[in-house]
C-alpha cells in the first residue's frame, strides 16, 4: 500500500499558488520548524518587498493519529491522551473528555467534584494563558515580562504536581469524578499563589500596557472584524477580542458556572493588542473565580457512587469478590457506555473545546473527534496574516496561541 | 430555547428533515445529502446558525450507506447548537461544501476529506492538512490498520560487516 520510494522523496506539502507568481513578488517559506514560532508549522508567504501578500498556511506536522488510537482503547485508557492534546492546560481536556462521556453514560457528578473541576479548570486557564502571554511578549524581545509571567507559571505546575503528581501531564480527571481530593493545606498555598500573580501581573501592565514598542508591534496588526471572526469559526479570546461577548460558561452555563459571579472581557479591535488584553484581563476574572470558589467548596465525596464507570476502593478489591469482578470488568472491558452520540464542549483557553464521541455500545468508543480551537484558527490565520508585514507573523501567530498538539491531533 | 428551535425547524423545512429529534441539548436533524446546501442556507439565513463549529464522519463498515457525514452548528444569538446527519454510501462519499456560506469550513472539510476521503463537492482546495501529499489511503477508516506505516523516506537497514 505505501508508495514506492523515488530517487528523491517528494515534498510533502503542494504549494496553493504558483512558485513565482508574479516578476516582483518573493515565496518565504518559514516553518515548518523556526526558532520564533512556538509551534510546529509551516507558513509559506508571498512577499511584495516586506508586505505579505498572501500566505499558505500548512499544520499537521504534530499529527500521531490521535483519533485513530482511541478507537482502539477503552473509555478509561483515554484520558492520558486527551492531557496531550492542550497540554498548556491538560486539565481542562480532561474535564471536557469526561463530562462528554458522563453525558453519554447520564452520570451526575458530586457537588464536591463539580466546583473542584471548576476551580481546576480556571487554574489551568491561567496556566494557559501566562503561557501564550510570556511567549508572545518574548518574541517581541520582551525578556523579563517572559521571566515574571514564566515565574508564576511554574509555581502553577509545581502546586498543581503537588494535586496530581504531573507538572503538565496530569491524567486527573476520571468518568465520573477525579483521581484524588485536594491535600493537606492546598488551598492555603493556592491563596499564596494567587497574591503573587496578582503582585507580578501588576508588573507586567506596568511594562507592556503603555510600552510605546509593544503597542507599535501590535496595535492595528492582525485585525479581523466581529463579523469575519465569526465567519471563519474563531472562538474564545481570539473571537473575544473583536467585541463579542460569546463566552460558554456564560452563554451555555457547565460545571459550576452558573454560580460564580463573574465578567466576560471583550476587547474593540480585534488586533494583537486587544487578544493581549482580553487574556490578561481573563486572567484576572479566573483569579476572581477561584476566590468564590475556595469559599464555596463543598464537603463530601469527589466520585459518584456509579459501578458502571468508578472503581472500586482498593480495599474492598482485596476483601471481596464483587468488588475485584467490578475492577477487573471495568480495567479489561472498559466502561459499558450505551450506544448514542454526544457532542459536548467547554471553554478551553483558547476557544471552544468540544469533543464528539460516538459508542456502539460497548467499552471501547467507535469514534472519538475533537473539535479544537487550534485548527480552526489556523484556518483562519490569513485571514490575520495578509496585507501585514513580514516581522508581524510572530506576534500575530503568538497572540493565536496555536497549540500543535491540539491542532493536528 | 433548543425546544423552540427544533419545533420552528419542524415547521418551517418539514420536508428536508427526515428525522428531528433533541439530543443531550442539541438538535439532531436527519437529512438527505441533496438537502444538505439548502438547508444550511436556510439555517445561516433564518435561524442565526451564524457559526460552523465542526464536520466530521463517522463509518459503519456493516451499514449501507456507509458514511455518516456530520455538520455541528452554533448560534450565537440563540445559544443553541444543531447537528446535521447525512448518509453518503462508500462508492460514492460526496457532499456539498460548505465553503460558500462559511470560510471556516475550508480546513475542517480538508480535514474530513484527508481522514475518511468523503469529497466536499464545491471545495476548491482539498490538499491534504494533517497528513502529507502522496499519503495512500484514508487513516481513520475503519478498513484502514491502525499499524499501517507509510514512511516518506525508507528506513535505514544496518550494514553487514
């Protein structure tokens, strides 16, 4: 079935326009692999001096099948994969992949498990976003904004491996509640945490807010109006910053959404500037979030009392027999999800996060698709790439925050 | 809202669906593949389904036909999302692109063509995305081997001696 090998391989990607299109214009090929994008991508550009005038947008350099390999495991084995695909915030995957599955298998998660993913889940965007924020500032020479923001990021992941034993790679999730409750003194690290975030993304306004460079890199570049946002299926801030306030956990209340008091930030351009901005200031709603909910926490259990997907405790796995024949069934077979399909979606970092899962009936999924953010921005990134300069592909991929392994999945 | 939705759809273009019904919060419709076009015209124009969110297949090998292609939908002023199903068979897996009415639908059509081959009739560009140019096949089939390699360039076999 493989093609037969030529003398010299052939290139992987067709050009979309014509290798010399016109006597004054020049092809850049800039990717697949290049030192200022984060990101495994290719951007094969049409230049007229430093003015780009159309680009061809290549991803899929990441592409492990993911798809494919979870139509070979059970519902359980998933979810390692799932913390790969955004792995800037794994935990938001995992909450998204179970929450799908329990809608499919009509579980009800605890109170205790509902308000804890949430808190997770706003823990993670701000993980996220510091993320996306620090690279792209750092590509704009921005060295010591990338070192605070990196900073308190990794006070983030080390609080985070302190919950889940990974500092990326969490796997904490599970089909009908979460690995392990909270430990000793969390929370009050948690609060330490925040007062230093808030301390250093002070600093940052401070540096970048009114910084006459960073302003003339990325006010009126990549601009893309409501109605094009929405057109080419932008979500999340990137759609936020155009003016329009489509937020999932306001629009379509999930989790424990519909009781937290909170903004969703809109920016009014639609530039680089205002996806900075609208990340930032999401940031700070997150931290206010988390706050609510530290208060709000509620006692009990964290995993529903379901013998259909929970395991059971290891003691009674060793004491009896029902309980060993439940853990054996559920590790060998996998949770028996009753056939149907779903699509369900969340408000990941950097868009609508949705996952559609399809099962026979049986332990493992017939098919599993994700729907990410990632790839369909960078469907859209011409749309934010032509007409601009050259130098201004960083900024504007970065302020995209394209993630590969979400992207080509 | 959904509910609503689903009865005004019911109403308005009866007689493209052949199945409507309301799935965990969103609207299922079952349409033919010549129906397809013109009721997501009418969903963009009339109904505020202003973003498209998603297509992809799903394949039954035993079923005939064999292809499901399926359309994810949201609107923006409603909140409400709507799923179309259409059934295409293996011999012929093509459908009506979407690229006309939203620019979004160029790479997640690419996407589904590279994956299941379902052709997206109307699509001026549907080079490979996430696979390369020259791949045979089409990887998430379910006749497709999940081992199958297809290496661009041969692997290197240790020297003798």
């Amino acid at each position: 079935m493989s093609p037969p090998f030529d003398a010299k391989p052939a290139n992987p990607v067709r050009l979309a326009f014509e290798a010399t299109p016109r006597d004054d214009s020049v092809i850049v090929n800039i990717g697949p692999s290049h030192p200022a994008t984060h990101g495994t991508i290719q951007v094969i550009a049409e230049l007229d001096g430093e003015k780009i005038r159309q680009v061809d947008v290549h991803c899929g350099y990441l592409h492990r099948g993911f798809e494919k390999e979870c139509e070979a495991h059970t519902w359980h084995n998933l979810i390692p994969y799932v913390d790969r695909l955004n792995y800037c915030s794994g935990l938001i995957n995992n909450f998204a992949y179970c929450e799908a599955v329990e809608k499919l298998m009509g579980v009800q998660i605890t109170p205790r498990c509902r308000y804890l993913r949430t808190l997770l889940s706003e823990y993670s965007r701000i993980a996220d976003h510091l993320t996306c924020i620090a690279a792209s500032l750092m590509e704009l020479g921005a060295m010591t904004a990338f070192l605070y923001l990196v900073m308190i990021r990794d006070y983030v992941y080390e609080h985070l491996a302190d919950l889940t034993g990974a500092r990326v790679t969490y796997t904490y999730g599970r089909i009908g509640g979460l690995a392990r409750d909270l430990p000793k003194n969390w929370l009050t690290r948690l609060d330490e945490i925040l007062v230093k975030y808030e301390d250093f993304v002070g600093r940052i306004h401070g540096l970048m807010d009114r910084n006459r460079i960073f302003i003339d890199r990325t006010r009126n570049v990549g601009v893309i109006s409501a109605v094009d946002a929405v057109n080419w299926g932008f979500t999340g801030p990137v759609l936020r910053s155009t003016g329009v306030p489509r937020d999932l956990r306001k629009d379509t209340p999930y989790l424990a959404y519909d009781a937290l008091d909170f903004e969703v930030p809109v920016g009014i351009n639609g530039d680089n500037y205002d996806r900075y901005y609208v990340r930032m200031r999401e940031m700070d709603e997150s931290v206010y979030m988390i706050r609510q909910l530290m208060d709000m926490l509620p006692p009990g259990p964290i995993n529903v009392d379901d013998r259909r997907c929970v395991l059971p405790e290891k003691h009674l796995v060793y004491s009896e027999i029902e309980s060993l024949i439940n853990h054996f069934k559920l590790i060998m077979d996998g949770p028996q999800v009753p056939a149907g399909d779903v699509y369900s979606a969340q408000e990941a970092p950097n868009g609508e996060l949705g996952f559609y899962l399809v099962s026979a009936g049986d332990g493992t999924p017939h098919k599993v698709h994700v729907r990410s953010p990632s790839f369909v921005h960078m469907g859209g990134l011409k749309r934010l790439l032509e007409g601009y300069q050259l130098a201004d592909i960083i900024p504007t991929f970065g302020s995209i925050n394209m993630i590969g392994g979400e992207c080509d999945r | 809202m959904a509910a609503r939705i689903l009865e005004l759809l019911q109403q308005r273009i009866a007689p493209a669906i052949r199945e409507a019904s309301l799935a965990h919060g969103v609207v299922v419709l079952v349409l033919s593949p010549v129906d397809l076009l013109g009721t997501v015209r009418r969903l963009k124009a009339e109904f505020g389904f202003d973003m498209f969110l998603d297509v992809t297949a799903v394949d039954w090998p035993a079923q005939s036909p064999r292809f499901e292609v399926v359309h994810h939908f949201y609107s923006t002023t409603h909140r409400v999302r709507v799923r179309l199903k259409t059934r295409v068979p293996a011999e012929d897996p093509t459908v009506d692109s979407l690229v006309s009415l939203y620019g979004s639908a160029c790479f997640m059509e690419r996407e589904c063509h590279d994956m299941y081959g379902i052709v997206f009739r109307g699509n001026p560009d549907l080079r490979p995305i996430l696979l390369y140019e020259g791949f045979v096949g089409h990887p998430l089939r379910k006749d497709y081997p999940k081992q199958q390699e297809q290496p661009l360039v041969p692997y290197r076999t240790p020297q003798a001696g």
